[in-house]
C-alpha cells in the first residue's frame, strides 16, 4: 500500500480473517526521505493500523455525528473496538457506553468499565453512535434497530461479497467513505448502497456537507487506504526524532 503525502512511504500488511489466538492483521511500513528516496524507517505497522483507522472514525464521528450524541454502542471486542473507544471519546461526551461481541464482551465490558449487552441488538438500541467491529462475512447490524439520527462507523467486511451491515441500513442511510474509488470497489455494503454522498475528506474540507438534519442517519465505510498508514507513520517518527 504506497502513498506520498509530504511524507513518502508504504505498508505491507496480511490479513488473516480466521487468526484467534493472534491478531489477524500484521503489518510493516516503510518511510522514506520524499526528496532522494533514501529509507528513513521501518516500523510495525499493526499498531499504526489500529489507531488511524480508529482516528478516521473519530474525524468522521466528530462531523457526521449529532453534536448531543450520548450513548456509543461497540459491536466487537477485539483491538478495533477498545482502539475505537478511546478515539471516540475524544471527540464525544458518552454518558453510556454498551458494548456486544460474540466472544469477550464481558471481559472486554470490566476491563474498560463500560456495559456488556445480552445481544447486538440491545447494544444498538437507543444509540446515538454505533461502531461495527466484527469479523464477519454477514450482516451483524440491522437498520431497523437504529434510531433516527443515529451515526455508523463501520469498519469491517472489506471484500465485495462481504457484508456488516443490511439492505434496510445502506439503501436508506446517507453514506460516506474514506476513499471511493477503493469503497465502491472492495466493500460489499457500499456496493449494495450504490450511493455515496462524498469521501470524508470532502466533508473536512468543506466541499461537501456533512449531516443536515437531526434525523438522518449516517454512514462512515472505512475500507482503510494507504495515505492514512503514511501519514500516521509520518507522525511517529517526527515525535521519535523530536523526542517526544
């Protein structure tokens, strides 16, 4: 996955969806001096992958979201859903957090002080924020459970035939994405929406508008792209090499 934005560089990554007793992403990322091409770093690129890929859930809650919203539903409770809980919260007051998971929820629940709900749709129920992290090839999430207003960080099912979230969800939600070109191409729940009002870059920036009314809900698909990886690594080596 290469990239150059400012900084130059590329994450080689595998994915093992079937991994349990490891992660099932493990990555290195390269950086190299933009001006000559010589190599500047490699770091472990599983970690970086954890934490941007919850920071663009937290830019995309922080403009998608409803600035009231106070309950944050987690499906999952794997590294994506405790790095997706530390993210959000800074752009969020939760005076509730629910958390399901087919495994680990309960241990996932004490461990970070927060609720565990008997079932993903008690989770959703009532939610302002929603957040899909689940390995799964199926949808785990049904629109029917959301409430009016309500905003969707989803994260997984980054393949065509995969999905996380249902038809009554994508067909109705008003639904963004980190990267078109590569959503509408790799992720089966911007395929089966077959609308996506804008990349949440467009939103930052202003080019495109973000939430417009208090009822709506709102869709953020992250397939993941590699400037986001570049960036992030761009990051830690600055305060690495500034001592911070």
């Amino acid at each position: 996955m290469p990239a150059y934005a400012g900084a130059l560089g590329a994450k080689l990554v595998t994915f093992y969806p079937a991994n349990t007793d490891v992660h099932t992403h493990h990555a290195v990322i390269a950086l190299f001096k933009p001006e000559t091409g010589e190599p500047l770093a490699i770091m472990d690129g599983r970690l970086i992958t954890e934490m941007r890929t919850a920071a663009a859930s937290a830019v995309a809650t922080q403009h998608l979201a409803r600035a009231n919203a106070s309950i944050l539903a987690i499906l999952g409770s794997g590294v994506q859903a405790g790095s997706h809980l530390e993210a959000l919260r800074q752009v969020r007051r939760f005076s509730e957090v629910r958390v399901w998971s087919p495994r680990n929820a309960k241990a996932f629940a004490e461990r970070r002080r927060v609720t565990a709900a008997r079932s993903a749709e008690d989770a959703v129920r009532g939610a302002d924020v929603v957040v899909v992290a689940v390995s799964s090839k199926t949808p785990v999430l049904q629109g029917q459970w959301l409430s009016p207003g309500a905003h969707i960080n989803a994260i997984g099912a980054t393949r065509p035939d995969w999905r996380e979230l249902d038809d009554d969800l994508v067909t109705r939600a008003r639904v963004f994405v980190d990267s078109r070109e590569a959503a509408t191409k790799e992720s089966g729940d911007v395929i089966a929406a077959r609308e996506v009002v804008g990349e949440i870059g467009e939103v930052v920036s202003g080019k495109k508008p973000g939430r417009s009314n208090a009822t709506e809900i709102t869709v953020f698909k992250s397939v993941g792209v590699a400037v986001e990886d570049v960036a992030s690594a761009a990051l830690v080596y600055e305060r690495h090499a500034a001592g911070t």
